[in-house]
C-alpha cells in the first residue's frame, strides 16, 4: 500500500474506504486523501475531507479519484456488489484500487469469527471469488497479490471503552491480565509463523492484498484466474500488539539479536516483536 500511495503527485486524490482513524499514515503521502466511513472514531487524521457516507453511495464525482484503499473493509460491507461498482465509477481511468480481505476459510478467520460471534465479516472470499467479484461487471483487473500473514491483534486485551461493546463471548479477554495476554499473543504470533515455515501450513494466513487497475474499458474476455496472478514476496513481519506489517529490509537494520531468536521493536507502537524470516 506503502509503494502505491507514497509516489502519487500532490495534485493526486486517495479515497481510504471505510477509514475508521486512519488505513494508513495519511503524512507519508504527498497526494490529497479522502477518507469515508459510516461513523469516524474522536481520533483520526487530518486530510482533505472526512465524509461519511454509505460505501453503494459514495459522495464523489466520477473518476476523480487515482487511488482507493479498501483496508480490512469489503468482507463487512452488506451491499458489497453496489459498493465495488461505485469504487469502478470514482475511480480515474488508469487509477488504482488495493485491497485487502481476509481469507474466509482461513483458521485465523475462523477463530475471528468464533471469539467475535461472527465479528462483523458479513461477506466470506476466497482468492478467486474476491477477484471475481471485483472484476464482474466493471473496469477493474487484477494486476497482482500479496499474502498477508496475522498478528492476531484481534486478540489483544481491550480498552475499558472498547470492551462493552465486544460480543458476550470476546469479553473474557479482558479477564485476562494484560500483561500475561500480551506475553502470550507475542510467543504466539512467533509460533504459528515458525509453524508456517517449518511445516509448510496456513496456520498463520490470514488473507490477500490484491492490487486492481481501473482499465478504460470492460474486458470480458479477459477476466483473471487468481492462480495466474502474480505474487509479491511474503516479506512482512505482523505486529503482535498493533497488527501493523512492516517489510524485512526495514526490521533487519533494527534487529536484536539475542541466542536463539531476533526481535525487534515496532515501527509503529514500540512493542517488542520476534522476527520471524520468510
Ligand atoms: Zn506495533
């Protein structure tokens, strides 16, 4: 997401859909961003305009914008077909859609939805249905993925503020001591990615990135088979406590090595994490 947003021009727009405080670090591009969602949290960045708006209704003129982001949004949207034809439509000729689903036979989608009581994943994809569905009737194709691996940040203790609002189930996270549900989540997200490696499992996948370009016009002949598509490397480490991935080349300047395992601090929280090598 990084790469696509950070060398826009700053005549450029970016719609962050269903942006809640923020997909990304609004400051780490030059372009104009435009964030939408049903309700905003008190904090939230600043851009060029905060609307709120339903996703099948987007407030905004055609092809006007380069570049959407769909972070963690389209598996809780309920008109989900309205809302990716509208996406088609604010799109510029050429522009960009990237995003980001979970995979919904996933176990770590599973047990999202087991602990959430379904958590709000209303829409359950597969790689080829999300690029089916992307893809069926409008301009929009497929242009590469990205596996994304968990950090199972869903797990993490909550906030006072936040815990009356999980469902009956979720809430005994927050019987949990913190500190001892912390250690656990870090050994465990370092776990299931060793797992992975070792043992060639999904244990840790959690979904897809998939980048999208608007084409000028529909080409029905063309539509893709995700198998064909090409995938970008699985080079990202997932924060334990704040579910941010940051890539390799930047965890190895920041590395601690201790005997038996590497670690690095957050990027973005500061929470110490173990590396895990792809
Ligand atoms: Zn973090």
């Amino acid at each position: 997401m990084d790469e696509l947003v950070c060398r826009l021009p700053p005549s450029a727009k970016v719609l962050d859909l269903g942006a809640g405080g923020g997909s990304f670090s609004y400051a780490s591009t030059p372009a104009q961003v435009v964030a939408i969602d049903l309700a905003f949290p008190s904090q939230r960045q600043a851009c060029l305009g905060s609307l709120t708006a339903a996703a099948e209704r987007l407030p905004l003129q055609d092809h006007s914008m380069d570049v959407v982001i769909c972070n963690h949004t389209l598996e809780h949207f309920t008109e989900l077909e309205g809302a990716v034809q509208e996406i088609n439509r604010v799109l510029k000729v050429g522009g960009h859609l990237w995003a980001a689903v979970p995979d919904g036979f996933s176990c770590d989608d599973r047990l999202y939805r087991l602990v959430f009581q379904g958590g709000g994943h209303v829409n359950q994809f597969s790689l080829q249905s999300f690029v089916d569905l992307l893809e069926k009737e409008t301009e929009l194709r497929a242009l590469h993925y990205k596996v994304l691996h968990s950090g199972l940040v869903y797990l993490n203790p909550p906030s006072p503020e936040k815990l009356p609002h999980y469902p009956r189930r979720a809430r005994v996270l927050g019987s949990i001591p913190s500190g001892m549900l912390l250690s656990f989540l870090r050994y465990a997200n370092h776990l299931v990615r060793f797992v992975e490696r070792h043992f060639h499992s999904h244990l840790s996948h959690y979904g897809w990135a998939v980048v999208l370009c608007r084409e000028e016009t529909r080409k029905l002949a063309q539509r893709t088979v995700a198998g064909t598509l090409t995938s970008m490397p699985e080079d990202v480490n997932v924060c334990f406590s704040c579910g941010t991935g940051h890539p390799e080349s930047i965890l190895v300047k920041i590395l601690r090595p201790y005997r038996f395992w590497k670690a690095y601090p957050c990027p973005s929280c500061g929470m110490t994490n173990f590396f895990s090598r792809n």
